[in-house]
C-alpha cells in the first residue's frame, strides 16, 4: 500500500504557501481596516474644533456654558487620542527616543522593533483591554451616564473606546510583527 505521506517537502511547501496566502489577506485587510479607521477619526479633529470654537464663542459672547457640550469635547478628544494608536502605529509615527536606534544597521533596528512589540507593547496592550473588560461591561450593565447635571448619557459607549483602540492597536503590532519576522528571515538567509 502505497501512499504519499502529508509531511513529504512538497506538501510541506503547499502548505506552508497556503499558510502565507492567508496571513497575507488577513494582514492586507487588517491594514485597509485600520487605514479607514483612521481616516475616520481624522475627521473627529474637525469636529473637536468646531465644537471648541462653539463652547467658547457660547462662553464668552453669550455667557453661556453646558457641561454636555464640555463632556462631549473630552469624549471627542479620548476617540481621536486612543482610536488613532493603530493608526499612528501603523504609519510608524509614535514617539520614539532615537537617540541609539537611528545608528543602528537594519537588521538591528528590525530585531529591536521585534523585540519592542514582544515584550512590551502587546503585553501591555493585552493587559488593557483584559483589564477594562470588566470596567466597561460594568458601565454598559448600570447604563452609566455622567454624574454632572445636564451631563452626557451612555457613557458607556466612550467607556467601549478603551479595549477597541486596544484590539485595534494588538491587531496592528500583530501585522507589524509578522511583516519584521518576514523580512529578517529573509535577512538572515541572505
């Protein structure tokens, strides 16, 4: 009885090439994803200055203030700062301190952003979105508004933002690796 095994080298190799095809969709789609994502929040600045301009314009020219319109203006702001980290993460545009990395090789700076994304940004940002699990589902369970007369409702929605930019930000570090794990294999053969 004579059959091929499924671990023979071609088999191996197809997949191994399936596998690639597929990783490559996800991290195609991830990054479309996260790009639409930011451009949307992009237009939230827009919005935060227009908003500024009308509470302060309120304040100061009718004498008139509204702590919905304030409560609303840090919402805006926490949406634009926590749903454009995947975003900025992904454009390589976060702070960095490049005081050693820019002197180095390559395949230096590949390791180090490896190494940077291993042990400290998913842990963290697994951590965060494991941690607010509980918060959040808190907020949406008592229906959570804000505390302040005349103040927002549905706090919990904002409440939501925090483990989504955070999925958002894993699913980019996650793209991010595999791309860098990629290019220093290819580095290393060479």
């Amino acid at each position: 009885m004579c059959h091929k095994s499924i671990f023979s080298n071609n088999s191996l190799e197809l997949i191994s090439f399936q596998h690639f095809i597929s990783m490559d969709k996800i991290t195609r789609f991830t990054d479309k994803f996260i790009e639409y994502t930011g451009e949307v929040i992009s237009w939230f600045t827009l919005l935060l200055v227009i908003l500024v301009v009308v509470d302060v314009a309120g304040r100061y020219i009718l004498s008139e203030s509204s702590v919905a319109f304030q409560e609303l203006e840090w919402h805006i702001f926490s949406i634009i700062f926590l749903g454009a980290t995947a975003f900025t993460l992904k454009h390589n545009e976060h702070v960095r301190v490049d005081l050693i990395y820019s002197k180095l090789s390559e395949t230096k700076k590949i390791v180090i952003d490896i190494l940077g994304i291993l042990i400290f940004l998913l842990p963290f940002a697994i951590v965060v979105v494991w941690s607010s699990y509980d918060f959040v589902e808190r907020s949406f369970a008592y229906g959570e508004q804000s505390p302040d007369p005349g103040g927002l409702p549905f706090r919990f929605l904002i409440k939501s933002v925090l483990p989504f930019s955070f999925l958002l930000l894993i699913l980019q570090a996650v793209v991010i690796l595999t791309r860098k794990i990629s290019t220093l294999m290819k580095r290393v053969k060479n």
